[in-house]
C-alpha cells in the first residue's frame, strides 16, 4: 500500500489525488497540494485503497505514470494526456479544462506529447498481439491498470478526472510476464521474484536489459513532466464547477 497525504493544512485548499501503481511512480508525484495513493498494479487493491477513505479528501483525481504502449508511433518516453479512459465496454471522459491545461503545461516537454484516449485493464497486456487487438478494439494509444480505477473514482465523487502516462514498452515490445508480476504490495520492486524467475528462465537477460532500458526512458521523462507540471499537478482550480468535498 502507497499512501503519501499532503501536509496542507485544515482549512487549505484540498489536494489533488495522484493514482499510481509503482512506488517509484508515487515519488514522483508527490509534492505541495498532492496526495498520492496507490496499489502496487493491483487494480482490486488499489479500489479498496480508495473505497477506505473517510471521504474523497481531494479537488480532482490524476492518474499519473507509465504505461504501455499501444499505437505503434509512440516510442519509450513519449507522453499521453488522456483525453478519456476506455475500460470493459465503456469510456470515462476526462475533463477537457483540465486536459487542456496539463496540455499547455507540458507543451514545453523535451518528447512528443499527444492528446488520446488511455485503455484501463485489469491485467498487464503483455504480447505485441494482445497490445495490436486492444489497440484495434479501442482505438486507445496507451495502456495501464489504474486509470479506470481512478477515473470510477472521481465519477462516483462528483471529481474533475485526468491522467498522464508516460511510455515505457511500445507496441511492438513483449513485457515479460514474470517481471510484469514482481512487485511488492507497495508498489516496489520484488527483486527476489526477478532473480527467481531468470533462475527459471521465464525471463531473460536481454528482455530485462531492453525494459530497463525502456522503463530509464519513461521514468526520466515523467520526471520532466513532473517538474513542468508543478504544484497540485497543474490541475488547475476549477472553482464553482467543483463540488465542495469537506
């Protein structure tokens, strides 16, 4: 479990709720008007996370991190704002001030940014096929496990929804399975699990040094958005649109 609250005070304003499944991913999110949670890729997890709080706590959810890639142009370190979340057979629509304003915010990011609906899943795409049919079913340009959790979340509370996702294996790289499920349930990384599983030989050295070449890639450009995106990650206030969440 990642829960990092934000230390404004009683009466500040509300912090933006960052959604995340790495560890890593929270680190970077978390700074002045943010809060972050997450589950450690487990979408079940992470929505009893969110079921368990006193009250949504927050002025917008984000989900924010890296993602696999499902259009075949995006390459490791390219950004999606997410204009949507496509999810079993339905779509979240992100809210489109705040998707123009992260836009604008990251209109200065050293990599190609785009525009696009996200896919949320509840397990990790892994294949080059399985990414190719999700991405024909979809028309989604990346994909994660927690932006449909999120994005339910924030409907249920009445809460502005956004996310930006960073890509870290493109459409035309497998993840291997065993490294995809090695993690803790903090979000960190299981590195008993990775050596058990090269012992194994279900993953190899070379599918591992080209996803931490991949994974260097998504994590230094997040690390860019992160800084472009600044305090309560860029969410703007949207004021009276918002519903008061005490």
């Amino acid at each position: 479990m990642i829960v990092v609250e934000d230390t404004t005070g009683p009466n500040g304003p509300h912090p933006v709720l960052a959604v995340t499944g790495l560890a890593r991913e929270a680190r970077l999110a978390a700074g002045p008007g943010v809060a972050t949670v997450g589950a450690g890729g487990n979408p079940e997890r992470l929505r009893d996370l969110l079921k368990g709080r006193s009250g949504p706590g927050c002025r917008a959810v984000m989900s924010i991190g890296i993602a696999g890639g499902l259009d075949p142009a995006l390459v490791p370190g390219d950004v999606v704002v997410a204009t949507g979340v496509v999810s079993a057979g339905r779509r979240f629509q992100a809210h489109p001030e705040v998707v123009a304003a992260l836009a604008r915010r990251l209109a200065d990011a050293p990599g190609r940014v785009i525009q696009a609906d996200v896919a949320g899943v509840e397990a990790a795409v892994l294949s080059p096929h399985a990414k190719a049919v999700l991405h024909a079913e979809t028309g989604t340009a990346a994909v994660d496990m927690e932006s449909q959790v999120a994005a339910a979340f924030a409907e249920v509370h009445g809460l502005p929804f956004c996310a930006v996702r960073v890509v870290c294996d493109p459409a035309d790289r497998a993840l291997p399975a065993a490294i995809a499920k090695a993690l803790k349930p903090d979000g960190e990384p299981d590195i008993l699990a990775v050596l058990s599983a090269l012992a194994r030989r279900s993953a190899s050295v070379g599918g591992l040094v080209r996803l931490a070449r991949d994974s260097s890639a998504a994590f230094a450009s997040l690390g860019r958005c992160r800084a472009l995106l600044g305090v309560g990650l860029g969410v703007p206030d949207l004021g009276e649109l918002l519903r008061d969440v005490a």
